[in-house]
C-alpha cells in the first residue's frame, strides 16, 4: 500500500458497490472477469472516480455540467441513459450522494425504481 495513507478513504459506509458473480470457474476469484457492475453509491467524493464526483456541488453547477434533462422525484435528479441512471440526491442546493446503476429496461418518467430514490 505504500506509507502514504491520505488517499485512502476513512469512512467504510463512503462507497456501496454492488456486483453481479455468475457462478462458473472464476467465481471464487478476486478478479472474476466474468462480473458485471450492478451499481455504485458515493457519499463522499473519490478521487479514483472524478466522474462521479458530485457530492456537496450545487444544483446550478449539476445543471450547468449534465444539462436539465433529467427526471425529478423525492428531492433526486435522475439522468437517464438507455439501460442506466445516475440519481443525485439534493439536500438544500447541494447534492447529498450519488448513485450510478445498470438497470434491465429503459427508464422513463412513469416507471422510475423507488430503489434508486433511496441511499
């Protein structure tokens, strides 16, 4: 790991990744090259991921970076794209945490998951 420790995250409830592990004969290794991300909530931002660096920017700035096309419900933005959606949790003017997921169908105004509304 090296003696420098200011990258490493201090919070272990900052980042919630879920994966899907088809079973087959790399399922039981670390690098399964066969997983398939499913979806990543941040409540804190990381370097590693500049592109979903949005927690704490404001609401103007979220607009100005990813346009206003996006759904909102229970205080969230949700940008939709095909089969994914990036939900922006504001609180105030700012936003909360962030929540990248894969969906199995096209994502539309009238059938919005209630999961992604939640953190």
């Amino acid at each position: 790991m090296g003696k420098d420790t200011s990258f490493l995250i201090k919070y272990p409830e900052a980042i919630t990744i879920i994966t899907f592990k088809p079973n087959g004969k790399h399922q039981d290794m670390f690098l399964d090259p066969n997983e398939t991300l499913i979806e990543i909530t941040l409540r804190l931002n990381d370097k590693d991921l500049p592109q979903l660096a949005f927690v704490g920017i404001d609401t103007t700035s979220i607009k100005e970076k990813l346009g206003s096309d996006f759904f909102r419900k229970d205080n969230c933005f949700i940008y939709a794209n095909k089969k994914a959606a990036l939900t922006l949790k504001i609180s105030g003017k700012s936003v909360q945490w962030v929540k990248y997921t894969r969906l199995n169908f096209e994502m539309n105004a009238n059938n919005i998951p209630t999961e992604l509304l939640k953190e």
